[in-house]
C-alpha cells in the first residue's frame, strides 16, 4: 500500500488557475487501457456524478517533458482504511462521510508507471474551460431572466417558492435536465398538471413564447451591458466544499446561486447573450442560452 496520505483534492479551477504543479498521491488502472491519477491539487473541473451539466475541463498532464492527454476528469471517492477508490457513479457515499475523502481524478489513456509521490504538471485548456463557462454563468443568467419575465404575468397564484430575486421560480419548479456546453446552456422544463396547480398559466406562456423569448434578451442585454462583476463564494478548498455564483445585478439584492462548476468573472466578458425556445411537447419545454465572447 501506498505510503502517501491521500488527501481531499484542492481544486483551483474557481480561482481561474489554469496550471498548477501537483503531487501524485494515487494512481488506479482503468478497466479498459489507461489509468486514474489523483493528485493533491488540481486546475481541472471534474464532471459531476450526481449532475453532470458541466463538462470535464480538456487538458494534459506532464511528467519529465512528456505530456499525457487527459481524457476525462472524473469525481472520485476513496476509503482511507483501504486506500481504495471508487469513481463516478461506483462511488457508495454521499460527500463529507467519515473515513472517506473526495478526489478529482484524472483518466488517461495510456497506462504509466510513474510512482506516487513524484511531481507532475497539470495544463488546462484555458479556452475550452473559458467557454464553458460563459456557457454556464449565460445559463444562470437567462434562468433569472425567464423568471422575472414570467413573474407578472403568467401565474395566477402566489407560488411558494421565489428565486434570488423574488420572482416565481419557474426554472427550480420546472426544470429536468441541464446541460453546459461551449458557449451554450439547455435547459429542459416540464409543464406537467403539477406546476399548472401550482399557478402557471402555461397554455397563455406558451402562446406567448416569442414576446416572451424578446423580453428575455432585452432583459440580458442591459445585464451584459452593465458588465456586473462574477465571484465564487467558496465554503473551503476541498471539491465538496460548497461554492456559490454571485453577482449583484442591481435588482435590489445580491443573487447567490449554488453551483460548482466553472464561470465567468464577469459580465463584460460577453459581446451577447440570447436565448432561444423548441417546444418539444404539449409538457416539455427546452430553452437554449447562446453566449458571444467580448
């Protein structure tokens, strides 16, 4: 057994590093050819395995002047009594469960041989990251867009729930599936007899969708516009520790949406936003959020 002590990863992506040297403290051979390396620290954004939205970032690890390409960077979970790791979706414990600690792990193609304890860099492709998260923070935004432009006229009850900016959450009640792509967010929503007792006039929002889809980017463009400032509130360092999107878009209060994937600093570092709408059925709804780099 390894004599390393496996430790939480420390992950850097929210800080915006990019590259980081890290030492090795695991390596596991796959089923198929290659391997998992776990390291101390890492800049890479692993995908989730509980809501896989965000991709895996795209990059290289390099030992002595060789570059290895990173094919995946995964959430893994690993049990100290036994040192061993369980990845994605193998993983039996939920976060913060004693004895067991969660790790960003980096899946190569290749099998190597370089022992634990040894250094290696590790190079994130800056642009794909970048993308993905105008991708990503583009969702957030349209989100609460769709939200304050339904909010006054499309509900006929005091729905319970309110985003961060005190509208009818449609997108929480709603939404199904979401995916990040580079410079792209989809959301998908059901308008099921559910959301429909809750209050939505849905048959009047859908008839509305292309007013309602013009309202929404004048609404995202005066945000982008205004350039507000992005942060990550982040509880610790570890990648289970809680992260927040913050961004005060002078609606009267801060909105503070938790999230762990990777995202803009800033809404000037969009040239436009803009959404689009495909009714797929009677009861399902996709919105697609389109980012355009500054």
């Amino acid at each position: 057994m390894s004599t390393i002590v496996i430790s939480a990863t420390h992950v850097l992506f929210p800080e915006r590093i990019y590259q980081c040297e890290a030492e090795v403290q695991l390596i596991v051979a796959t089923p198929a050819p290659g391997c998992y390396v776990v390291t101390d620290q890492t800049p890479f954004h692993p995908v989730s395995h509980i809501w896989p939205d965000h991709p895996a970032d795209r990059g290289t690890l390099v030992l002595e002047g060789q570059a290895y390409d990173v094919v995946d960077c995964l959430v893994g979970a690993v049990e100290l009594d036994s040192g061993q790791l369980h990845v994605g979706a193998e993983i039996p414990v939920k976060r913060d469960e004693p004895g067991w600690v969660f790790v960003v792990v980096h899946q190569l193609a290749s099998t190597v041989d370089f022992p634990a304890g040894c250094q290696v860099m590790l190079n994130v492709d800056e642009q794909y990251q970048l993308a993905l998260s105008r991708g990503h923070s583009g969702g957030h935004l349209s989100s609460l867009a769709l939200n304050k432009v339904l909010h006054h006229d499309f509900w006929r009850k005091d729905a319970s729930r309110k985003d961060e900016l005190g509208h009818y959450d449609f997108h929480s009640y709603a939404q199904t599936e979401s995916r990040v792509t580079e410079d792209c967010s989809t959301d998908t929503y059901r308008i099921g007899k559910t959301l429909r007792k809750r209050g939505l006039n849905a048959a009047d929002m859908l008839a509305a969708l292309p007013a309602i889809t013009e309202q929404i980017n004048q609404q995202l463009a005066l945000w982008c516009e205004a350039g507000y400032p992005v942060d990550m509130r982040r509880e610790g360092e570890a990648l289970t520790d809680s992260r927040y999107w913050r961004c005060d878009l002078d609606e009267g209060q801060m909105v503070e949406i938790p999230c762990g994937g990777s995202h803009v600093r800033s809404l000037a570092e969009y040239a436009a936003l803009r959404v689009e709408f495909c009714i797929a059925s009677d009861q399902e709804l996709v919105m697609i959020t389109y980012s355009q780099p500054a």
